[in-house]
C-alpha cells in the first residue's frame, strides 16, 4: 500500500531507541517512552496560502527528524507503524 500525505503532511517512521542505558541497564519495552525521532518516508506538496499559492515544505523523504511528544496520528502501512504529523509539529532536521 502507498501512502501520499495531502497538504502540508508528512508520513515519518520512528526511530527505535536503544534498549541499553550507557551503564549497561537494559530497558524493558514497558518502561520505554515512543520516540521523538523519525525518518521522513514521504512528503506533502505543501501548504498552499490564503493568495493561493503553494508553499513546499523544507523537509524532504530521507531527512532525520525530531517532532514534538504527542504529535500527529499513529498509523500502520503494511504492518509497520508510522506517524502522520503537519510541518508545524517538527521541532527540527537532525544532520550529522
């Protein structure tokens, strides 16, 4: 299955966090949060503006990504979990 964001939408896949701390505790599943980090997998055209025009997003799919906690809108595509989220909600682009 595809899917194609509309608008200013973005369709991101969470990064897994690791499950061992520095000092070498291991997390179990229960006690771990969602992550705030994601790789962008595909793009809106963008957002268009009360002149009508359109306004193409800065982000683009391959982009390293931190977004806010309790953004967007959980979603499985063929039985991975993805998120939908608007560009607003990006705190910012990871580089490295």
């Amino acid at each position: 299955m595809k899917v194609k964001p509309l608008q200013d939408r973005i369709l991101i896949k969470r990064v897994d966090e690791e499950s061992k701390t520095k000092g070498g505790i291991i997390i179990p599943d229960s006690a771990k949060e969602k992550p705030q980090e994601g790789l962008v997998v595909a793009v809106g055209p963008g957002k268009v503006t009360d002149t009508g025009t359109r306004v193409t997003p800065e982000v683009k799919a391959g982009d390293r990504i931190l977004f806010g906690k309790y953004s967007g809108t959980d979603i499985k595509v063929d039985g991975v979990e993805h998120l939908i989220l608007r560009e607003d909600d990006i705190l910012a682009i990871l580089t490295k």
